[in-house]
C-alpha cells in the first residue's frame, strides 16, 4: 500500500489487472482495487469510477449494477461491478 495518490494511470493498471486476474465472466467491486493500493481506500474510489467509466468508454472494461449492463455516459449511482469487455 501506498501513503502518495495513484495516478490515473496505476490506477487504470490496477483496474485491469484486477479484471484479468478473474475467471471469464467473473465481477469485482472497485473497492477491492481501493482497498489493495491504500489503507485510506475510501478517497480513491470516485477517482476508480472515473477511469473505469474510461476503460468501458474504451470497450476494455464493462460495469454492471444488479446483472444489468451501464453505459459509460450516465452517472452510476450505488455499488457497480467491473469485469473485461
């Protein structure tokens, strides 16, 4: 864990490190991404949303909420799920 604040780009690698680390098909929180870079996780996670929302602009990432697909140009609100596009 870090004390400094990750650049977007650690955190785009974290992000999608965490995703090809999952089986096919297999979810994760992005706070499990917060959580392993800093014991102050909480700050990270709109930052993680943001470069999320920029990996599945991108079509690298895809973010869901409650099995239902989000698109990247509406604010997510709630707990979100990230896997590979």
């Amino acid at each position: 864990m870090t004390a400094l604040k990750p650049t977007d780009a650690q955190l785009r690698l974290a992000l999608l490190a965490k995703a090809q680390a999952r089986r096919p098909g297999t979810t994760f929180c992005p706070s499990e991404v917060a959580r392993e870079l800093a014991a102050d996780w909480r700050p990270l996670m709109e930052p993680l949303r943001q470069v999320a929302r920029e990996l599945v602009r991108q079509g690298r990432l895809s973010v869901t909420q409650k099995g239902e697909v989000l698109s990247p140009d509406v604010p997510w609100r709630g707990p979100i799920r990230l896997s590979l596009a």
